[in-house]
C-alpha cells in the first residue's frame, strides 16, 4: 500500500514538473512562468511573458492580471509621487526593443480622492522588438524591468521592482500570436460633469492675465486699449473683437495641434510635464529672469514694428490680433496649476469636448479686455498713471525673480543648481550690457559690437555651465540608493558592488560622475558584469552613508570615494578624482553576469528589499 502511494506521489509530481515542458503550441512558446507583482490581503496582480505580434511587429506582450480593487498609474501627473505611474522596459545583448505600448486607461477615483488614470485588472504592455537589429539571433536572452506603485481604494503599497527573464527564439516567430492594436488612450464618455469643466476653463483662461510671464506685455496692451478707446464705437468694436480674436485664435491653434498629436501617437499635451526635462526648466528659468530685467528697465521689450503700426486700418487690425496672439504665446510658461490641471483634462475627452474646452480658456483670458474695448467708461476708473506704477513695475520684477528661482529651479537636480543660478547672474550682466552699454545715439558699429561681445559671453558661458545634453539611454546606470542591508545581500551573493560616497556640495564628486560614470562605455560595462551601483549619500553627517563611510570603510570622511567590492571578498579604492581608466581595467576582469540559466535573478525594490524573479523562462 505504501510502496502504491509513493508510485502515484511521485508520478503526480513527474507530471507537474513535465506539464509545461509538454503545453507548447506549434510555434514551440512554452508556458510562461508566472510573477507576482504586489499583493494586499485578498487583492493581487501578477504578470507573466509571451512572445506575440501586433500589426507584423514582432515583440513581447507582458500580460498582467489581478483583481479589480488594485490598479496601476497610468500617468506621473496623477500618480502619487512623480515618476510612480506603471513603466515596463525590456533590454537584451545586442538587441534593441521600442518604446512600451500601453492599452487605454480607465479614469478611477483613487484613495486620495482624485480622479487618476490607471490600469486595472487583465491587460497587456506590448514591447516591440526591432527586429533589424536582431536579424542575425535566433535566440534572443531578454530582460524585462516592471517598475511603478500600485495602490487599492484604501491604500497605496510600497513602489516595486520587479524582473523578469526569458529566451526568445524568433525562428518560430511564425507562430507566435496575434494581439490587437492597443486603442489611443482618449474617453468616449465623460466621468465628471462637462459644464463644470467649461467654467473652470473660462476662470482659468482669466487668471491668466494676472500671470508673471503675461505682466511684461500687460503696459503694451492696454496702451493699445485706451488708444482703440476713443475711436467711434464702430472701429473700437471692430478692434477689440480683433485683440480677443488673436487670443482666441493662439488657443485654437494649441486645440488643433492637441488633437493631432493625439491622434496619431495618443499623448497628451501637459506644459506641467515641461518641468520634468532640465533643459526646459532652464530655458523657462532664463526667460523669467529676462521679464524680470525688462521690468527693471534693463533691456527694452517691445512688439515687433508690424504688431504696432498704424498704418492703415488693415494694418491696425492685423497688428491687433497678432498682438493678441503674441499675449496667448507669452501665458504659456507659467500659466498656473489651474491651466495645466484644466488642459490635462480636457485632453483626455473626447475630441469635441477637449476643443471646445481649450478654446474657452481662450475667451477667458480675452475677456477682460473685450469688456474694457465695449465698456469704455471702465477705462476711465482705472487708477491714474503716476510714480506709483513705476514702483509697481519695479516691485513686480522681484516677484519674478523669486517665482523663477522658487517654481523652476525646484525641479531641476542638485547637482545642475549652481551652475544654473551662477549662469544666471553672468546673462542678466549679458543682458545688461545688451541694454544699457549702448543707446540712441551709439554709433552703429560699436553698438553691435557691444550687443556682439554680449552674446558671446552668454553663449561660452552657457556652453561652459549648462550641459545641456543628458546622459544617453545606454550610458546611463541605474543607481540604488544606499542600505547597508543591500549590499550585504548582494556580496552574500558573490555579486560585485559599487559604492560611490558622493555629496551635493562636493565638487571634486561631480567631476567624478562627469568624467567616469557618465562615460557609456563604463555604464556598459556596469551592466555586461552584473555589479550593483550604489549611490552612497554623505551630504547630511546622519546620513546611513556617512557613518558607514568611517564606520565600515575606514575612511575618515573625505569624498569622493569609490569602493569596489569584489565577488573573491576584496576591495579596491580609489579617493579622489581618478581615471575612469581604472575602474574599466578592474570591471573587464570581472565574470560575466549570469541572467539565465539555474542562478535565479534578483530585483530590488525601493524600499531596498528583495524579491526574487523567477528563473529564465523559455519563450520561443
């Protein structure tokens, strides 16, 4: 009896463990191992991989699948920190994979009590593999990287890391299956109620003019205004329906604009994302600092002659409306959380609703100055010119200079704040100079040679103190944060690490990132051998990395210092500035790192824990 239990044990178990060696279709894609991703009591959501097409594009489709309560941000503007919402990244030896495509999002309320994008239950991230780059490999080792934050309607779990791994092998691409296209993420039926939001649209299209990048033109306009005033009812009707008609027509022009990239790539306009990309939050910073000199009377701004002739009354029309238009270009930079909150959301309607919605932030920013145009008693209880407005000019000026440095330059990295606000101080001398160094009665020569000299300066200055160019996708490294634990776990592994004790105000440490890690080559490198990089914090002295640094390490506080850690249990150092030479010698030594095969891969999250992902799957 017992000898027939262990017969039918382990025949069960034979079978279980043969089951998905035998539930291959003919295209030979074996079962895919499946990962769990978060789980919260009852509530879970896990992913697995399967090589597919869509529209004759070979690629992986990651399936995801859990239960409706846990949902995935689609969006970083909705998320609950920046950069949270769902991100699904593949990379491969030799082989490059395009860019994620999501399916439509759903619009839920979520434990904030905001309205957020997200995705919810089953669905697919299709990865597109170019398969030019991967003519010449049948068998194609893959790694897929899911990162983001999950969160049910009660709360939102820790962010996650996970990895998975598989083979591919694209000589029976023939079989693989067929998904559809996933449809542009854009709502055929409203969620909230549509008049509500047009009212917000027109209240934000007013606030607009009360915005600092508007402020500089603000003098110009209503010169305009109060001259239009006092013509015959007629032609001051005619004129102030052409100021509001440039306006109007600048909105316009963002819907239609709006609505094509829309429809042909499924994103959204967001001047709110503007602040994610450093070179826009400089150009943005310079552009507030160069008002806030115009309002010091510094430099001159003033509309183009074509704007503001009088020409003719065809030419007084036409200069009005681009004078109107020039004023909706001006309220883009800074035009408030409101203008961003509405023109996110009017993106995301449907193509009617999220016209219409643009184009009457466009009647609210115009209508100030169509009633002042029709109602020209108004003009006359506006406040008398006198000193006060000049001090009134001047005070506005540091209110742009503080918007500038408080509203852009937070977004931007430590690391870019110095150089940005010391360039800052050498273009408001370069626009000074521009200004003031000439006048009317300068000679043409030398004042071009002064303005000449002036925007050499700006331009070897910047070209000097504002890199603009960010690190490459494949020079990048992906650094984790310091925790002892961690790297504990990872030489526990025999794996190689990398700590880099830097500090924020250490500058010898970002000649060190610049001239070594930001290096591709050394990036490669970083990768092929597996090493876990680690950015080792010592700015603050309770930083974990401080003390460890004299601690652990035995260095008496001095940074930068680099420490490899070897898989034989060595350690190599170099203090200072070094070549990166060096580290490239010591990396090149190193085994290859081993993603497939029995060695189990290991992800971590941002909690610094571990997870493991599963070995490597073979999906052919």
């Amino acid at each position: 009896m017992m000898g027939m239990r262990f017969v039918l044990a382990y025949t069960m178990a034979l079978a279980v463990y043969a089951l998905p060696c035998l539930a291959q279709d003919s295209g030979g894609a074996s079962a895919a191992r499946v990962v769990e991703i978060v789980r919260s009591e009852k509530e879970y959501s896990h992913a697995r991989l399967e090589p597919a097409r869509v529209d004759g594009r070979l690629g992986l489709a990651v399936i995801f699948e859990g239960t409706e309560d846990l949902h995935y941000y689609a969006r970083a503007e909705t998320a609950p920190a920046p950069e949270l919402q769902l991100k699904v990244e593949a990379t491969a030896p030799g082989v490059e994979f395009g860019k994620a495509v999501f399916p439509a999002w759903r619009i839920i309320t979520d434990p904030t009590g905001k309205k957020a994008e997200v995705y919810v239950g089953k669905f697919r991230v299709f990865l597109p593999l170019r398969t030019a780059a991967a003519a010449a490999q049948a068998r194609i080792n893959t790694t897929v990287r899911i990162r983001g934050i999950a969160c049910t309607s009660q709360l939102c779990l820790p962010p996650f890391n996970k990895t998975l791994t598989a083979t591919v092998d694209l000589s029976k691409a023939a079989a693989w299956s067929q998904i559809a296209t996933p449809p542009v993420a854009r709502q055929t039926t409203l969620p909230y109620g549509t008049i509500a939001y047009y009212l917000l649209a027109i209240v934000a299209g007013v606030s607009i003019n009360l915005m600092p990048c508007v402020l500089p033109v603000l003098p110009l306009v209503l010169m305009r205004l109060v001259s239009e005033s006092k013509r015959a009812g007629g032609r001051r009707v005619v004129a102030g329906l052409a100021f509001s008609a440039g306006v109007i027509g600048f909105f316009a022009v963002f819907a239609l604009v709006s609505a094509i990239i829309n429809l042909t790539t499924g994103a959204v306009l967001d001047l709110n994302a503007l602040f994610r990309y450093p070179t826009a939050v400089i150009v943005l910073f310079l552009a507030i600092v160069l008002f806030g000199l115009v309002m010091l009377d510094v430099v001159t701004l003033s509309l183009p002659s074509a704007l503001t002739s009088h020409r003719s009354t065809t030419s007084g029309i036409a200069g009005t409306v681009g004078m109107g238009f020039f004023a909706g270009i001006l309220s883009t930079p800074c035009s408030g959380a409101l203008l961003g909150f509405v023109l996110v959301w009017a993106q995301t309607q449907p193509l009617l609703v999220s016209s219409i919605a643009i184009v009457l932030m466009g009647i609210g920013m115009a209508l100030p100055y169509a009633v002042l145009v029709l109602v020209p008693s108004l003009i006359d209880r506006l406040p008398k010119p006198g000193y006060w407005m000049e001090i009134f000019k001047k005070s506005t000026a540091f209110l742009l200079f503080f918007i500038a440095v408080k509203l852009t330059l937070a977004a931007l990295p430590k690391d870019k704040l110095l150089n940005v606000l010391t360039y800052g101080i050498v273009f408001s001398f370069c626009a000074w100079m521009w200004g003031k160094w000439v006048d009317l009665s300068t000679p043409a020569p030398k004042k071009w040679t002064i303005r000449a000299t002036a925007a050499v300066i700006a331009l070897i200055s910047g070209l000097w103190l504002l890199p603009l160019s960010g690190r490459s996708a494949q020079g990048a490294i992906d650094w984790q944060p310091y925790d002892a634990r961690l790297v504990q776990q990872a030489v526990a592994q025999h794996r190689p690490v990398l700590l880099d004790f830097m500090a924020d105000w250490c500058t010898n440490c970002k000649v060190v990132d610049r001239r070594v890690y930001q290096d591709p080559g050394i990036a490669k490198l970083i990768r092929e051998k597996g090493v876990l990089p680690v950015k080792a914090d010592t700015t603050i002295i309770d930083y974990p990395a401080t003390k460890d640094l004299r601690q652990i390490y035995g260095e008496a506080g001095n940074v930068p210092v680099t420490v490899a850690l070897l898989p034989d249990g060595s350690q190599e150092k170099w203090r200072g500035i070094f070549d990166k030479e060096q580290l490239a010698q010591l990396l090149k030594k190193l085994p290859e790192a081993k993603t497939h095969g029995r060695e189990e891969n290991v992800s971590q999250d941002s909690q610094g824990g571990q997870a493991e992902s599963p070995k490597g799957g073979d999906l052919r």
